[in-house]
C-alpha cells in the first residue's frame, strides 16, 4: 500500500532489505518432462528440424524474422542469440530440450534488471511437437522457478504481439496477469505490432507455483495422457 511522507506526498510502501539481485546465468535446468539449457551451436540441427520444414512457416509469424532456410542459417540465428550474452542488455537464450528428444524449442530472458529484480521472457519457440504438451508448460515453470526462487526476483513479464491470440492465451493459462496494450510499440516485418504485457509478481508467484505443481504431477494425467485438471481452472482457482 503507498504510505504518505513528510510532504504529504504519496510513495510507494518500502521493500524490506532490499539489494540488487544476482543476474541470470545461463545455467542448465533440468525438469520431469523438459531440460531448459543453454542455446549452443550443437542445438542447431534438431531445431532447424524440429521448426523449419515448410509447414512450420506460421510459427515464424510474429517473430521479426522467418524461418532458415538451411542448418547453416540456424547456424547463424543460434550464433546470434549466443552473442546477445554479451550485448548491452544481455539477452540469455535457452534450448528447450523435451525427455529423451533433441531440440524442440527456445526461450530467452530479455530486459534483465537486476536492480530492480525484473526480467522477461521472450522470443518463445516451441516446434508443433512440444506445443500442448507437459514439456512446454515445464520450460517455461522452470525459468520462473529460477527467477523467482533463486534470483530473487520481484516481477517476471511476458510479452507479445497483440494479435498472437495463442501467445495471449498462454499467458493467460500460466497464471500471468494482463497488464495493458503499448500501441504501436513496434515494427515487424515492415508491420505495426501493438504489444500486450503480462507479468507474475513474487507476491503472487507462490500460488502461481503450486497451480503448476499440481498440473504438471503425473497423477494428473490419465494413461492416454490426457489431463485430468486443466492448468487454466488451476490458476484461476488460486488466484481468484
């Protein structure tokens, strides 16, 4: 709650013990259904395999460019977000590595600030194989669980073109709270890209967790696989 100071002035209630947090590394976080590692070279030809092939064109959409052609040019792309480590700000970008596959995806922290415990997730790739799937849902608990458990960290965003309905319905289903519209926040592609913005504070992180404990335990999955709980009636319920 904001507390009013010798001026009469509203500010914002302290944050007790309050430093600068570590920043991420790009550690190896290993799941029951997904490793999250970091992106190397080695990554490179079971991700062109997994998201290039010429259906896999409508995945490449809302990102700001389509997908390599050859191994080679993922070659490239992966060497690019390798780079971006060392780059002002760094950018960390993680494989997505479903039990006993190759490569079915990416995932980045963008906007890292320690300073004031925030981070983002973005630039989310998932091949059509990982997507609906137990591993997709666990990349993405393991990056939060990292942030908020290890790191520190007080606020954990999600961004993504306002158009991307599968994108926002993710979000939705994670237990990210919508935040707003920038408009015309971007150009993509030579297009307008409109941005809406989530997040998940360490003050509601603990729900959040629990919701997706519960969903990704196997004893909610029947034999076929098919879950038993949805998550998104998980995290309404916490969170309402």
């Amino acid at each position: 709650m904001p507390e009013t100071n010798p001026h009469g002035q509203q500010v914002g209630a302290v944050v007790p013990g309050w430093t600068p947090r570590p920043a991420p590394q790009g550690v190896r976080l290993v799941g029951r259904y997904v490793t999250v590692e970091p992106l190397a070279d080695a990554h490179a030809p079971a991700l062109h395999a997994a998201l290039c092939a010429p259906e896999d064109a409508p995945l490449w959409t809302y990102r700001p460019q389509d997908a390599p052609a050859t191994v080679a040019a993922m070659r490239e792309l992966v060497a690019a977000h390798v780079a971006a480590v060392e780059a002002a700000p760094p950018m960390l970008t993680w494989a997505l590595v479903p039990a006993g596959r190759g490569a079915e995806g990416i995932a980045s922290y963008m906007r890292i600030e320690p300073g004031h415990g925030q981070v983002e997730v973005a630039g989310v790739l998932y091949a059509r194989t990982l997507q609906r799937t137990p591993a997709a849902t666990e990349a993405i608990h393991l990056l939060l669980r990292y942030a908020f458990d290890e790191l520190g960290y007080r606020r954990f965003e999600w961004k993504c073109d306002s158009l991307n309905e599968p994108s926002r319905r993710a979000a939705a289903r994670l237990g990210f709270r919508y935040e707003g519209r920038f408009r015309n926040h971007m150009v993509t592609k030579g297009r307008n890209r409109d941005t809406d913005w989530f997040s998940i504070t360490d003050t509601e992180w603990p729900a959040v967790r629990a919701a997706h404990e519960r969903w990704l335990d196997p004893a909610n999955f029947a034999p076929d696989g098919t879950q038993r709980t949805s998550l998104s009636a998980l995290t309404v319920r916490d969170r309402a």
